[in-house]
C-alpha cells in the first residue's frame, strides 16, 4: 500500500482557522501528494506564535543513513508512537498539525509504482 495526502483549499482559510502568521509561501492544492514532497505543516514557536510552513512528508530517524527511509515512515499508531524507536523522539520533542482534506492509499500491483495505473 501507498500512503497518499490531499490538501487542497486557500492556506488564508488555514491562517484563519489556526490564527497562524505567514512563513512567505504558498501551496499549491495536492491531491496525491506522495511521501518526500512538501506539503505545509502548523507548529508552534516557543513564543507562542503558529506559523505555516513546508516540510517533506515523511519522517526520517535519526539512526537512519539514508533520507529514502522516510518513504516508509510516514504513519505511526497512535498506541505505540511514544515507543517505537523511529517515531520516540520526534514523539517527545517536535510536534505538528498536518492539515489535510483526506489521506488514502493506493493499492500497489506486482510490477508497477505507487499510484501508477
């Protein structure tokens, strides 16, 4: 299975919904963003300020020796995410809000990419 996001809508109802200031960019609506592309994400700054700004979706550990990992590691369950050794620190000291319109997954046939056909 591939993990697929879609965001699509003006980042002002975003700003609005979340009282988030501007980062300076713009997205462009995704309906099969695949993981390793950017797609804007909500944090908070220790000032108390949210802002929006893009990050590759996916995740990868530090342990990791090659960034394709995060391909891979884009979900974590919610009743294990605290222990599991890729997703622990990420987990305890950097958190987000990912907005997306929906979140699907396309089911991969013998010979062919994720997504293709």
């Amino acid at each position: 299975m591939c993990g697929r996001h879609a965001l699509h809508g003006p980042v002002s109802r975003l700003r609005e919904h979340f009282e988030a200031g501007p980062e300076g960019f713009e997205f462009i609506p995704r309906y099969n963003a695949a993981p390793m592309q950017w797609l804007p994400v909500l944090r908070q700054r220790p000032s108390g300020e949210r802002v929006i700004h893009p990050l590759r979706w996916g995740l990868v550990p530090p342990w990791a020796k090659d960034e394709a990992i995060a391909i891979r590691v884009i979900n974590a369950r919610g009743e294990s995410v605290a222990e599991k050794p890729a997703f622990r620190a990420a987990f305890r000291r950097r958190r987000w809000i990912v907005p997306a319109n929906g979140f699907y997954a396309w089911q991969q046939r013998s010979g062919q990419q994720c997504g293709a056909g």
